[in-house]
C-alpha cells in the first residue's frame, strides 16, 4: 500500500512544496500586471485562507480515500 511508505513529515513537507510551486508564480502574474500595486495586505489574506480551505478539502478528500482502502 503506498500509504505507508511515507511519514507525515515527508507528506506534509511535499504539500508545502507543492504549495509553493503552484501559488508563487500565481502571485507575480497577477502582481506585474499592475506594476504599481501588488496585493493589498486584506487581499493577501483573503488568498490565504481560500488556499486553508482548499487544502483541508484535500486533506479530508484524502483522508477518506485512505480509509476506504484500509
């Protein structure tokens, strides 16, 4: 079972990676369209907890996943 050939450590460094890969180049498109202005600090926040949300449906998505398969 793939399952269990990581540990949590190693699975929840790979989701911050991911993370990183995906949001950073995000970020810079929508922030050199407008060379001014970058995202306000309220905006920012907002980013984050969109992504908090996503990735706890992941994590439930996954979770339920794996315990099927058990």
């Amino acid at each position: 079972m793939p399952w269990r050939l990581c540990t949590v450590k190693q699975v929840e460094e790979l989701k911050s990676l991911i993370s990183v890969i995906f949001w950073v180049p995000v970020y810079y498109r929508v922030r050199f369209k407008d060379r001014n202005s970058g995202f306000t600090q309220l905006q920012r926040i907002a980013v984050g907890l969109v992504i908090s949300i996503f990735a706890m449906l992941a994590a439930g998505t996954l979770e339920l996943v794996r315990l099927r398969e058990v």
